[in-house]
C-alpha cells in the first residue's frame, strides 16, 4: 500500500508491505512520526530510506 494519509490507516494492516512520505514541512513531519509510531505498534518491520 502507498499511503498518502496524514493518520494511520487501521486497514494498512491488511497489506504485507507500506510505503508512507515523510514531507519537509515540520509539522507534517510530526504527523508522519506519530504514523511511524503507530505502524510499529501494529507489528510492522520498519524500514526507513532517504531520497535525494
């Protein structure tokens, strides 16, 4: 799943893989940790990769 979503999605747990954008603006950075947080307690294996 690609998620484009400022809030967890509590269907992406019916996906084996998600792709989440963490954007440059410091508040939506916020949301995107806090999607970060909750991906983890869902039971996800986190992975993180940075683009240039």
């Amino acid at each position: 799943m690609i998620s484009l979503r400022t809030s967890f999605a509590d269907f992406a747990t019916a996906f084996t893989e998600v792709v989440d954008f963490v954007p440059y603006e410091d508040s939506l950075k916020q949301l995107a940790r806090e999607r970060y947080k909750a991906y983890r307690v869902a039971g996800f294996n986190l992975n993180t990769a940075t683009w240039k």
